[in-house]
C-alpha cells in the first residue's frame, strides 16, 4: 500500500511528503463484578499522509489525511490531489523537514510483542482478580485492552523507519458497600504486562474504597498543607512539560527561554530535576527519541515539540513525550513526609492542572485529614485549589518511587498552605 | 456520498447471514466518514483531514454461548468474509477459554431485532467543501484579525471543523442507513496576567455546515472582552450562594452532574444511585429533563450504533425522576426497552450507554428578574469542564467565571477559576426560577470515564439554583 500511495503521491509533486502506517490489533475483555461482560478484538490499518507545499516566499503548507487500506485508486489519486491543493490555503514560515533516518528498530523480546494478545489478556485479567479478596470492598467491573502497534514512517526526505509497539492498559472500578456505598475509578496503563504492579494497584485502590466508605464530610473550608500521591503527582509536574513545549513557546502563550531558571527551591525545599523519557524509538514525524533531561535543579535545559515549532526557535527537534520522569531522589520517606498536620488527597474526581494558567485543582473523594495529635480521619468532600507559580518553590518529595507508562518519580510530594474549599 | 458502502453492501449482508450460521445473533455496522478542521492562531494556520471521527471501518457482533462477542476491522470485501469469520471466532474462544478462576459470562438475553429499513440523510445548508479551504480560513482569519485589534489581547485562536458521515446498520431483521453532517467552530481569546495565561472560549455548533460561520463572526467582541475582565478576577471565597446559571452551565450540570447518573449500563454495574430513586422526585418541579433527537444538534441522528432507532427520551418529568437512558445490552440485562444511546466512540471501540442531545426544558422567568432576585450571590457563565460521580452524585463542574450580584444587581467584580461542588438532587431541589428560552451547544465531546469519546449537545435555559462555590 505504501508503494501504491507513492506512486499516487507523484503527479501531484508537492515540496515533501510523509506516510504513517499504523497496524494495530488488540484484545479486550469487560467484567461486571466477576462475571464477563463482553469479549473484543481489533485488526485495523491506517495510512496518514502529510503533504507539504512550498511557495516562492519559502513559507510552507501542509495537510494531513488519513486513509483506510483499501481505497480505490482514483480515490486515492483525488484525495492526495486535494490535500496538497488545500496545503497552499494554510502557509507557515518555512523550515526544513526532519533529518532523514534509516532504520528497522529492533522489536523488543517482550511477552507482548511475542505471545498471542490473548494469552497476555489471560495474564492479566488474572493479575486484576488475584486480589480481588479485600474483606469488604471489591472489584465492581473492569476494563482490560491489551494493545500491539506497528509503525513504519517513509517521508520523501529519505527516513524509512519502523518498529513494533505494543501497551496493557484499562481501568477498574472498586466498590465498598458499607458503611456508606462508594466506588474509586482507577486507570491503569503499562508498556509491558506488569501483572504483580496490577494486583498492588487493585490491593491499595480496594484499601482506599473501604477508607472512603467510612470517611466523614468534616473538612473544613481553610489552608491546609497538601499531600499529593501516584499519578496526581505526575499531573502536577506535566505544568512544566507543558510549559517548556515548543508549542507554547513559539506563539509566546510560555516565555520560558533554555537555561533559565525556571523553579527556584527556596531554603529547605527541592529544586526540580525531569527528564523526558522516550518510550518509542521514533517520533510520528520518524525523529529519533531519545532520553532527555528537561530541567537540572530547576534549570530549563530543554525545549522539545514537533519539529515545525522547535524549527522555528532554532532548537533541535524532539518529537512529543508521553513520559515525564522525575529524577528527585527525594527528600524523606513516605511517612515522614506525611507529618501532622496535613491533607492527603488520594482519590479525586477529576484532578487537573493547567499549564497556561499554572492553577491546580480538584474535587476530593477520598482524603486523610492527619492531625497534630496523630489522629488519621478519612474524610470526602471538598476541592483543592492552587496557582502552582505561587506553590513551586516549597515542593517536598518522597524517597519512594512511583512507576506508571506517563510518569515516574517520588510517589508523594507535598504543597504548603493550599486553599481547600469544604464543608 | 460514500457511494462504497452501497458497493459492498450485498456483501455486508452475506457476512450476516454467515455469522448467523455459526451465532444467534449477529449484526454489523458500517461507517465511512469525512472530515476536516481548519485553524488559525499565532501558532500558524492548519489543514486536518484527519482525526477522532474520520472512520471508515465495520464491526460485527455476534451472541456465542459464553455471551457478547465483537470484531472491528477496515479492511472487508465478499471475498474476505470467511476469514473475518475464523478470526471473530479464534479470538471469542481464546478469550472465553482463559477466563480467570471464578470468572463466568455475565447471563444477556439476546437483544431484540424486530424489523426496521430507513435510510435518510441530515439537511445542510452550505456544506463547507463547498465553500473551500481558502474561503474558509480567509473567514477565520478575519474573525482573528478583529479579535487581534483589541488592545492588551495575547492571541486569539480561531478553529472551525465538520465531520460528515454515513452509517449502515445491517442484522437478520433490520436494515438501517443515514447521513450525517455536523459543523462546529469555536474561538479562544487569551490574556496575559504576568506569567499567568487567562483564556476565554466561545463555542458554536450545528447539524449542518458551514452556515455557522456567521455565528462565529458575530461573537468575537465579546469574546476578546470578556478575557480582559478575566485578567482583574479575584480568587471565589468558598462558600454557599444563590446562583444564576447561563444556558452553558445549566447544560453542564444537566450532562454531567445528572445525565451520567442516568446512563442505564451504570445501573447493570450498580453504579448509579439514579437506579433507586425512579419514580421519585429528585429536582424541583420546574425541572423537566430530555434527551434525544427531538432537537438538531450535533448528536442528532435516527439510529444508534447497535441499530435501535433514535427518539425522544423523558428522564425527568417536573422534579420526577422518569427513567434512564440505555443501550442494547444493557436494556436486555435490565429488561426494558432500549432508548437508542448505544454508541462508539467509532467502530473500534466497544457501544456503551452515552447521551446524546440532553437539556432540561425552559420556564418563564426572565434572566433579568433572576438578577433582582438575588440579594448575594453570582451568576455562573463559561463552563470549562466537569466529572461525573454516578455513585454518589457528587458534583465537580468548573466554570470560567462568577460575575458578582448585590442586591439584584451586577457589580462588575468577577471571580475565577470557579469549582461547583455538592449534591446532585440538592441542586436539583434547590432550582426556583428557569427562563423561557433554551439553547444547546455541541462544541465538546463527552467522555465514559477518561475515554471514549462521542460528541454531544446539552443545554437549556437560565435557571436560578443554591450552589456551593469554591
């Protein structure tokens, strides 16, 4: 197919070209409670064609379609005719296409590259009902897909990569009926089948749905240091990955400028070090990805982005992360981060941070009011909110580690003084 | 359009009538689908033919001993048909032959297919192929262009998309085929307060094309407005207030914190505490509550992705609460009738119950008296985002903004950002005034949880409600 749409490619002679095919299969299964809901599976192949115009100003134009694998020929010959058409309606200012790359990446010798989808699936779907033995809470339904992807990128520059991909990911839901009935969603996602990181997660997430059906909506409405564990802490930290994109950078939405400081750490609290962690060999424009470190001791070292906008500030293109790895050691365990008096939210309904405003928030549906006395009440209810620019120079890390497909790092951090609207 | 699937489909129909050999039931869903956005901002401007809903692809479900079985594929032809059967039945059996200890198959009737053959297409007034790429971002740029001339504005980023798509559904009994397009742009202003972004965004759609464009001109002003009063917004001190809600939020709280408790696969997980209380109030009596397609919106359409026929579905009849919305499967385990909200985010993923056009009905008081109604209080506009809490029908909406009333009057003073939280049927209870005047908007898309996605509309009127504030 990739030859037949070159081929189409040619009489419509645009400046450059690049074709994506993704070959994707999966396997999915659904369960209510203990019993199946619903068995799935996926064989699907896509084509994406990015066709760029040049103008005699030097600016460029692109568009990008999708195409399914079977298309008729004088389909195929249209649809390129009129994405390269509609390419010189949306000019940029030029810049050059990714250095080409020639390479078969080898596949890595990982069970889910190389056993059947459905034998993973068994793996794990064992792995999500092995600790399904709280003595009051359980697994209400959940979700598993087991996923296989394998790219191949051709672009008219010479790059002709490909490599084969492939991630377990879904959700549960655990529910505890008494002494009120309440549920935590939980999302799970894992280049590699990790079936004893699954039943720890579905073991703590069946903890803490039994520590919500007991919780108490006494929080009141005042400032309150704050504990953020687990992915939450990952999406704090995607601030200043959205921050430093190039994306942001180049229409000027972030004025962030490599080598400057950043995230300055006041005395006794912890200066930022992250990293971008490739988890794909290339990037969908067949960039190589490759590790790299995002800020040292709050020290901006890198811009990353697609290579149209890293282009454009004159910085190496780095194609798109989707890990963030925080390299702070941290600065005390677990416990002894979590020292009276503070709030650990566990569970939200929806906890989001905003890159372009710097604000955080959420609305709580499990937390631990830790009092000065020692006294540990799970309590529901309430929101936090915080503008992150005001809060980055008092952040306190744990020693423990936290590994998920989006972030690693320190499990914990803590924020100081963070309004808490309660009851 | 999509002349291929009047092609295949005879052979669609043989594939049916094999998988019904080997199944008790058996359908499939075709669909084939166009679309392409266009935008402008400091970014650059931008072409995409690509993207959530241009699928073309199909996908077969068939009912084995062991329960539900699905296959999603894009590539089909008559002569594939017995190899699309192999492999629907080697992963069935390999799924269900590895089952977890203490895992069984979760006991579904088999859902109806009673007779049913239509196929109809969605009206448009200008489709935008029609209109071209160039005359529509020279359109966009000049909405930019004039949301650029107000002073102090950062940017102003300007995007317009359709999606037009066909859908032929296909079992022993039934033999359904539309057309859809759908058109929606939108426009957001941004502001900067030292190293703080304030952005503000206004959105608009139609079940129908490029005919929006003239909508989308006429917002600007107040769009490039609006974010500069956003750059002097002061932190909300939390607390309980009489609200005034714009149509917007009220079609947040309808869709999120009360339309997801209703979404009937939830009561099969005995997720949803809207499962106890059918037939009880839980809002005021001025609330009357629907979804479907009895109005044109951009989740408009005659049939769902399992084949059952769209309509108009009251969830809420004055404060009572009537019934759920609720998809194939899950209509045959709860025995009652589907409502036509079994939907896929495309023919990869699975059919879950979602909502589809969803608002509550207008009243007859006048925003303006609502002002003067309040002594202290807000009045809520620009809804950002929202979560459901089926289970416990907790709420968590955000709006943009809270514009402060003293007593019965605006102040100017506005708060942001804003967090909406406590209990659903409180704030249902606690409604005392609706306006006359209903409006939808299908800008966004809904997702089940963090994923699949589906576009949808909600609305309504201005409605005055206690909410608690943070």
């Amino acid at each position: 197919m990739i030859n037949r749409i070159i081929d189409a490619i040619r009489p419509v002679a645009p400046a450059a070209w690049r074709i994506e095919e993704r070959k994707e299969e999966t396997a999915e299964l659904f369960f209510v409670k203990k019993q199946l809901d619903t068995r799935r599976s996926k064989d699907v192949t896509y084509y994406t064609v990015t066709l760029f115009r040049k103008d005699d100003a030097g600016r460029i134009g692109s568009t990008a379609i999708t195409l399914p694998p079977e298309i008729a020929w004088n389909d195929l010959k249209k649809k390129l005719a009129d994405a390269c058409y509609a390419a010189s309606f949306a000019m940029n200012p030029g810049y050059a296409m990714p250095d080409p790359v020639q390479a078969a990446a080898e596949a890595k010798k990982t069970p889910l590259l190389e056993k059947p989808l459905a034998e993973t699936a068994a793996v794990m779907s064992r792995a999500l009902f092995e600790k399904d033995t709280h003595p009051s809470a359980f697994l209400n339904s959940a979700e598993l897909f087991v996923e296989r992807k394998k790219t191949r990128i051709v672009s008219s520059e010479g790059t002709d990569v490909s490599w084969t991909g492939g991630r377990v990911n879904g959700e549960f839901v655990a529910q505890c009926k008494e002494p009120e009935d309440v549920e935590i969603y939980q999302d799970f996602s894992y280049d590699d089948p990790a079936p004893e990181a699954l039943s720890a997660l579905v073991a703590e997430t069946l903890s803490f749905a039994a520590d919500r059906a007991r919780a108490q909506k006494i929080l009141k409405s005042g400032s309150y240091d704050l504990i953020l564990t687990g992915a939450n802490v990952g999406e704090i930290l995607s601030f200043y990955t959205g921050r430093s994109s190039a994306r942001m950078i180049y229409p000027g939405y972030s004025r962030w400028k490599k080598g400057e400081a950043v995230q300055e750490a006041q005395e006794g609290f912890e200066s930022l070090s992250l990293s971008l962690k490739a988890s794909e060999p290339f990037s969908e424009e067949g960039i190589p990805m490759k590790d790299r470190v995002l800020l040292d001791k709050g020290v901006l070292k890198t811009i990353h982005g697609s290579n149209r906008f890293c282009r454009y500030l004159g910085e190496e293109a780095t194609g798109d992360y989707r890990t963030l790895r925080c390299d702070n050691s941290g600065s005390l365990p677990f416990e002894a981060l979590k020292k009276a008096p503070c709030l650990w939210a566990v569970t939200f309904s929806d906890f989001q941070m905003d890159p372009m405003s710097g604000y955080l928030g959420g609305e709580m549906r499990l937390a631990y009011l830790i009092e000065e006395d020692g006294k540990v009440t799970p309590v529901t209810g309430g929101s936090v909110s915080a503008l992150l620019l005001e809060k980055q120079g008092q952040l306190l890390f744990s020693k423990e580690r936290y590994v998920s497909a989006r972030y690693e790092g320190p499990y914990a951090v803590r924020i100081p003084a963070v309004s808490v609207a309660g009851e | 359009m999509f002349e291929h699937l009047d092609e295949i489909r005879p052979a669609l129909k043989k594939l049916v009538a094999a998988l019904r050999q080997d199944y008790a039931y058996a359908s499939v869903l075709a669909s084939d689908g166009d679309e392409r956005s266009w935008s402008i901002s400091r970014a650059g401007s931008a072409i995409s033919a690509g993207g959530r809903d241009g699928d073309c692809g199909f996908v077969v479900r068939v009912f084995d001993g062991t329960g539900c079985g699905e296959y999603s594929f894009n590539r089909f032809s008559e002569a594939m048909i017995p190899e699309i059967c192999r492999k629907l039945k080697e992963n069935l059996t390999a799924a269900a032959e590895t089952l977890p200890d203490g895992v069984a198959p979760l006991p579904t009737p088999i859902p109806a297919d009673e007779p049913a053959c239509l196929k109809k297409e969605s009206e448009y007034r200008i489709h935008p192929r029609e209109l071209g790429d160039e005359e529509i971002l020279k359109r966009l740029n000049a909405v930019r262009e004039k949301g650029l001339e107000t002073a102090g504005i950062l940017d102003v980023a300007v995007r317009m998309n359709y999606r037009s798509y066909r859908k032929i559904f296909i079992s022993e009994h039934r033999d359904l085929d539309q057309s859809i397009l759908w058109t929606t742009a939108s426009m957001v202003a941004f502001g900067r307060r030292g190293e703080e972004v304030k952005d503000y965004y206004r959105s608009f759609s139609t079940l129908g094309g490029a005919e929006l464009l003239e909508r989308l001109e006429s917002g600007v002003d107040d769009v490039t407005h609006v974010v500069l009063e956003l750059l002097k917004s002061e932190p909300m001190v939390p607390g309980e207030y009489d609200c005034i809600c714009d149509p917007e939020t009220t079609g947040m709280i309808v869709h999120e914190a009360f339309g997801h408790g209703v979404e009937m696969d939830m009561f099969v997980k005995d997720r949803a505490l809207a499962r106890s209380c059918v037939g009880e109030y839980v809002a005021s009596p001025l609330v009357t509550m629907h979804d479907g397609s009895a109005v044109d919106e951009v989740a408009t359409f005659l049939f769902d992705d399992e084949g059952t026929l769209s309509g108009d579905t009251v969830i809420i009849d004055r404060g009572i609460l009537k019934r759920g919305m609720c998809d194939a499967l899950s209509a045959a385990r709860l025995g009652v009738k589907p409502t036509g909200n079994g939907r896929r985010e495309s023919f990869e993923r699975k059919a879950y119950t979602r909502m589809t056009n969803t608002y509550f009905e207008g009243g007859t008081d006048t925003p303006e008296e609502m002002i003067a109604s309040v002594k202290y209080g807000f009045l809520l506009e620009n809804p950002s985002s929202g979560m459901e809490d089926p289970k416990n029908w907790g709420i968590q909406c955000m709006v943009n903004i809270a514009r402060e009333i003293k007593d019965g009057k605006l102040t100017g003073r506005i708060f942001s950002p804003i967090v909406l939280t406590g209990y659903v049927p409180d704030l249902l209870k606690s409604v005392s005034m609706m306006g006359p005047d209903i409006q939808l908007g299908g800008g966004g898309y809904c997702g089940k949880g963090y994923k699949e996605w589906v576009k949808v509309s909600d609305g309504g009127p201005y409605m005055k409600a206690r909410i608690r504030l943070g």
